[in-house]
C-alpha cells in the first residue's frame, strides 16, 4: 500500500543506524513488524490464564531444587 505521512526525520537516522537498515521503507516496515510483535505479545499476557485455571498441571510435592541434589550427590 502506497501512502504519503510524514514521519520524524531524526527516529528514522537512529534507526536506520542503530539497525543497520538502508532505506526508509526498511525502517517502516521494521517498525510495523516491531509493533505488531510487542502488541501480540501485550495480548498474550493481558488475556494470560489465571493460576487457578492451570489446577494440577504440576505436582504440588515437585521439588527441583532436591532433585538437581539427588543428581549431583
């Protein structure tokens, strides 16, 4: 999609050299995808389960810390 916005000049320098990144478009599109991925990732723990819901997913009586004893003894 082709659009005309006007973008802040200095963002883009930085980024482009903190990147690596040649052209504008690369920097834009670098950005989107960044925002996308962090907004997902918001989702995913705004709609996180409670720990009520994971129920006996593990052993309460689990205990790593004696097991990673038991091994090195």
């Amino acid at each position: 999609m082709k659009t005309t916005i006007d973008i802040d000049t200095e963002k883009v320098r930085r980024l482009m050299k903190t990147t690596g990144l040649k052209t504008c478009k690369a920097v834009v599109d670098y950005a989107l995808a960044e925002a996308d991925r962090t907004a997902r990732i918001d989702k995913l723990v705004r709609e996180a389960l409670p720990d009520s819901a994971y129920g006996d997913a593990v052993d309460p009586h689990y205990d790593a810390y004696a097991i990673r004893h038991k091994r090195r003894s």
